[in-house]
C-alpha cells in the first residue's frame, strides 16, 4: 500500500505546514485523499470496537464529547474528530497526525461528529456500524433548504448503519426514521415524569399531528430523570446511572449525557460500568461555547453559542431562570448561517425585564430591531465585537455577564479573551 | 383551530384594524411570522388595535380583514394548505380586486401567481391574483437581496427554487440591485398589483423596512376606519440603520 503511505505521508505534511501558518483546516485531509481516496476506508479498516457518527441538528458537539469520555473511561482508546469540525476532510485532518505509514488507526473506536451533509459523504466512504440520531430542527436552512431534506439525510444515516442505532424517542424526525431501519435500536428520551419540558428541547414541528411520543422503554433504552435543575439519573430498566452532576448547565445537557450513556452501554455490553460512568460524565468539560464559563475581572462571563431557533429557545430557556448582564452578537458569515430570518422563530420575551446590555456583531442593529419587536430594550448597539466587549466590561464590572453569540462571533471573542486575559487558546476549525 | 390575538396601544385607540396571517404553522418558514409581529408592533404604535387572526387550514376564513400575509413553506406544507387555500381562493381574489392590501412571500407569493410548473412537468394551478408564472428548477436562488421599489430601497434574504416570470402587464415589487429576484435574470423581484405585493424577500422582509408595513396599514386603516390613515410619527433609528448597512454592504454607496 505504497499509495497510502505516500498519502499519509503527504498529508501528515500539509498539516504540518498548515499548522505552523496558524490554524488546521480541511487542508491536509484534501492532499491526502487527493493520492489516496479511500484513504479515509483503510484507515478505519482495523478500528474493531465499532465506529460511530453522532449527528443531528443540536448537542452533536456535547454529546460526541461525552460519548468519547464514558468510552475513554472504560479503558477503551477512540479516535474523534475536533469539537466542531464535523465534516469529512476534518476528520481525515485529525486522523492524520495519528496515523502509521500503514494508513491504519490503532484505536479500538472511532467517534466522528458531522452535520447531517458530510454524514453522506462519510458513509459513502466508510459503513458506521453505529450511528446516533440527536434531533432535527431548522438550522441554516440557506445550506441544507428544507427539514424534511435534513430529515432524509438522518433516516439515511441510520440506514446505513449495519450494528446499530440510537435515536431520540422524543423527536417525531428522528423516530420515524429510526424506527424503519433494520438494525437493532436503543430509545433514548425523557421520563413521563418531565414530559411537560419536551417543548424547551424540541421544536414541534406543525405540518405533522405527531401526538406526544408515548412508547415503553425497552431493555438498553433510557431516560432522563432530574433530580433537581442540576442533578439527574439515567434510568434503564435494570441499571441507573447517576446522580449525575454536569459541569454544562440545562436540560439540553442532561438529554445529550442520556443520549451519550445510551450509545456506550450498546456498544460496551456487559463491559459498561454505571459508577465508572456518573464519573465520566461529571467530568466532561462543556465543550468551547457551549455554556462554558471564563472568569474575567473576578466574575463569570459565559459565551453561549446559538445558530437556530430550537438552539437559542433552549438557551434562553436555560440560562432565562438567572438574568444576568446580557450581550447578543451575530454574525452572517458563512459559518453562522448568512439569513438572520431565524431570530423572528425565536422568543426573547424572557429577555423583557432585564432588557439587553448590548447588541454586536455584523448584523447588531439587525439584533436589536429584532428585540424592540419584541419590546425587549438594548443599552447600546456596537457592531464591532471587541468593542462591545470593553463596553459590556466596563458597564457591568460587577456582575456576571452571558453573551449569546453565532459561531464566527464567539471564535473572534473567544480569541479576544484569550489575549486579554490569559485564557488558554483553542485549536478548532470552522465548519465547512 | 385559527387563534385570535388583540395588540393595543399606549393610548385611546384609533380603531381596530384585523390582520389575518395565512397559515402560520404551514408556510411560514424563515421567519416569516415576523413580517405579523411587525405588522402589529407597528399598528399598535400607530395608535390603533391590531386584532392577529393566525389562520388554520379548515377553520373559519375572516372575509371582513382588512390585511393579509403569508409566507413560504416547504413542499409538504403547501400539501397541506392546497384544499383550504382552493376553498378561499375566490373570496381572497375578490377581496384583492376591491383593494384589501396582502403581502405574500416565497411559496405564497407563487400561489398567488397564475401556476406553477414543477420539474416533473407537473401544472398546479394558482389562485391567479398575481399575473406571475413560476417554473420549478434545480438550482436554488440563495444570498442576500436589495431591491429599489417605488417605497425606497427594500433588503431582505431570498431563498428559492422557483423562477418566476412575470406577465406583460404585471408590475415587479422591485428592481434587482444586488441578489436574484424573480429568475435571475430579468432584474425584477416580487410583484404588485393594486395593494397586493408578491416577494421571495425572506429577512423577514418587514422589520428592517417599516415604509412597506406603513404603505399597507394605510391602506388597511382606511379600510377599517373609514376615515383617512392617522399615522403616529414613528422614529424607526435601528430599522434605519440595519437597512441601510446592509444597503451599503450589497450595492456600495452608489
Ligand atoms: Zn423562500
């Protein structure tokens, strides 16, 4: 496999020069299936434990990060692709400084996050042996045009999948498509005894008269119970998992660690341990923008990431319960999506009595018309984002602070934090 | 089941003017239920009553509004709105010929329009108010758009796969200065005819361009009034700002 080599090889170098200029990309992987295009094939030809693609509208990033920590836990090696790269080159990039001459990966799994298009492209290449399905909602429609396109895609993956599937029982999507494969599933959802909060994860979607998803759990299916608005327990029929604490605050958190316990106990078997995962769990990270917390100044300052309307209802509903000094930043690059519409499918009326500390980003005023419709008032309106930041700063010194940002938006303050107060530095990719 | 919301302003009212949205459930995607909130917001701010009538499929047609909107869909949604949309049909085309101001965006807009051609060959039938004819095509029309209308420069965000031709004697919306409009390629967007506007513009179109909700609640406010358009003077600074940068981003300062 002299064509692999060469392939690996010349890969392993573009990333290397990629790297030294600032920042990976899908670069290297495009040299190295450029030589070798079932480079991507081979080298998760000897990856035994199963290999899985988490994909779905919402919490793919969340969860993949889980399901990576509860594996990694049990003592098992995976390969993953970085928080938000998910798209195929991304995850060929990663491979690659990994990967022996031979072009094959020594891990026992491989846990691939992709947005529903690249998950095409992936199977193409490479049949999953699991695959989990999160959630369909609107999201960049500009890229994938209809729901029910993105629907097809999901139902397609879980198809194509020759072990497994795990599917979300409470997404009417997701269970009309999981329920027609041929393979094995496992239902993950949430307890009767919280069903009233379905509408803070999902969005209903009108055009079907789903009636509410009654269905009984089967043996390796689960559910979220809460114990509080923090802790919670994962409920199979014969095992619970918790009380578990996560470090990630919401309901949105809690259904990605029960969808991410669902899928390593399918793919674990008799190996799976519940104390051995409450540990895990607990000790995940929230992973870059997504509630995670940096201290400025001596008080917290949390950057939530929002890119649809199901996304930015959940965390309005999340963090709504504690008002705090609020900054709204949108972009319309390409990565964030380049129609504003959505934020019309979104209620900011939790915003009212507190009102917004400050609207930025490309399309600020845009922001800001968007929540005097909704009667929700700005202090100010800064479209540049550092500046916004110095004025959020200085107006609420001692207070904490939340900015709701879009993807390009939070990558340019995350990187104005870490310049200014020592955070560290992040290596992450913008989506394709 | 159509839902019935009241908005009422600050002070004594002017009136009451209903506005009935067409299938917010169904064809409203990207957003366009914004184009009723602002509609009501700015009603409401004129001084008079906004009465929001979100209309079901099925459920009873209020032929005694004073102004229409809807919006696009998907395939599936349109599925579901084609009986009821059949069975109003005549009373909505009457109730435009007599002047009752509509804006109709994306998939509604090609409703309203003579046909529809789909790629398959198929002909559905439109309800003929607007004189536009759409063909189904491969190729999506997607990005940014600022028009020039006769109520000033107008930004939005289409997203289309229909071309849609206009008949000799129709009216654009606007003229293309930056994005696709109707086919990409003639120059024109949307349609007008009487008080009715036709137009792909996603954005919503409405928020960010409060002369074209001021240009039909006049005319609604009449209807409903029977006496002349009593507008507040509204400021509108982040409207303002928000069109006109992103007037300056598409077409320069020219
Ligand atoms: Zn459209």
């Amino acid at each position: 496999m002299l064509r692999t080599a060469a392939a690996v090889v010349a890969g392993k170098t573009a990333r290397a020069i990629a790297r030294r200029r600032g920042g990976g990309s899908a670069f290297p992987g495009l040299v190295a299936e450029r030589i070798d295009p079932g480079i991507l094939r081979h080298a998760l030809a000897d990856v035994r434990g199963g290999i899985v693609v988490v994909s779905g509208t919402n919490g793919k990033t969340t969860t993949t990060k889980m399901l990576v920590a509860l594996l990694r836990a049990h003592g098992r090696s995976v390969f993953t692709n970085p928080t938000g790269s998910n798209f195929t080159r991304g995850v060929l990039s990663e491979m690659l400084p990994q990967l022996p001459v031979s072009g094959r990966l020594r891990s026992d799994l491989a846990v691939v996050e992709l947005d529903e298009a690249h998950a095409m492209r992936f199977i193409a290449e490479v049949p999953p042996t699991h695959s989990l399905l999160l959630n369909v909602a609107r999201d960049q429609l500009d890229r994938f045009a209809e729901i029910d396109h993105t629907a097809d895609l999901l139902a397609r993956l879980g198809a194509a999948s020759t072990e497994g599937v795990v599917a979300n029982a409470d997404d009417p999507f997701i269970s009309r498509a999981a329920g027609a494969v041929d393979v094995p599933v496992r239902w993950f959802g949430l307890d009767a005894s919280i069903a009233d909060r379905l509408p803070e994860l999902t969005e209903h979607d009108a055009r079907f008269d789903d009636e509410p998803t009654t269905y009984e759990p089967g043996p390796g299916d689960a559910r979220l119970r809460p114990r509080d608005e923090r802790a919670f327990d994962v409920v199979f029929d014969d095992v619970v998992v918790g009380p578990v604490t996560l470090q990630q605050r919401g309901l949105a958190a809690m259904i990605n660690a029960t969808a991410a316990t669902t899928t390593a106990r399918l793919l674990l078997g008799d190996a799976f341990d519940a104390a051995t995962a409450a540990e895990a769990l607990a000790a995940v990270r929230p992973p870059f923008g997504r509630g995670e917390v940096v201290m400025v100044d001596g008080q917290p300052l949390e950057l939530v990431l929002v890119k649809n309307p199901a996304g930015f209802g959940v965390a309005l509903s999340t963090y709504g319960t504690t008002p705090v000094a609020t900054m709204v930043a949108i972009n319309d690059n390409d990565a964030d999506g380049r129609d504003v519409s959505w934020l019309y499918d979104v209620s900011f009326a939790s915003l009212r009595e507190r009102g917004v500390a400050l609207t930025s980003g490309v399309r600020a005023y845009d922001m800001a018309l968007r929540l005097h419709y909704d009667d929700v008032h700005t202090d100010r309106v800064v479209p540049d984002l550092d500046e916004a930041l110095d004025a959020l700063l200085a107006a609420h010194p001692d207070e904490p602070k939340r900015i709701f940002c879009t993807y390009t938006a939070m990558m340019a303050l995350r990187r104005t934090l870490a310049a200014r107060h020592g955070l560290d530095r992040f290596g992450e990719e913008t989506p394709a | 089941m159509s839902t019935t919301e009241r908005y009422e302003p600050a002070g004594t009212s002017k009136g009451t003017i209903t506005l009935v949205h067409l299938y917010p459930r169904e064809m409203s995607i990207y957003g366009d239920r914004g184009n009723t909130h602002a509609l009501a917001g700015r009603i409401r701010r004129h001084g008079y009553t906004a009465e929001v009538v979100l209309h079901d499929p099925g459920s009873d047609f209020r032929r005694d509004a004073h102004l229409f909107t809807g919006g696009g869909g998907q395939d599936s949604g349109q599925a579901r709105v084609e009986a009821d949309l059949a069975a109003i049909g005549p009373t909505l085309k009457s109730l435009a010929e007599d002047g009752v101001p509509m804006l109709m965006i994306c998939g509604m807009y090609q409703l309203f329009g003579n046909s529809f051609h789909t790629v398959g060959g198929q002909v559905l039938p439109g309800l003929g108010i607007l004189d536009v004819t759409t063909r189904g095509n491969d190729k999506r029309m997607i990005g940014p758009v600022c028009l020039e209308t006769e109520l000033g420069r107008v930004v939005g965000y289409e997203n289309h796969s229909g071309s849609t031709v206009l008949g000799s004697g129709q009216e654009p919306f606007g003229r293309v200065l930056a994005g696709h409009g109707n086919n990409g390629e003639d120059g024109t967007e949307g349609a007008r005819r009487l008080n009715v506007i036709g137009s792909y513009l996603h954005g919503p179109l409405l928020p960010a361009n409060p002369m074209v909700s001021d240009a039909l609640i006049a005319v609604a406010a009449e209807r409903a009034t029977g006496r002349p358009f009593e507008p507040a003077e509204l400021d509108d600074p982040l409207a303002t700002q928000a069109r006109e940068r992103q007037v300056r981003r598409l077409v320069g300062t020219r």
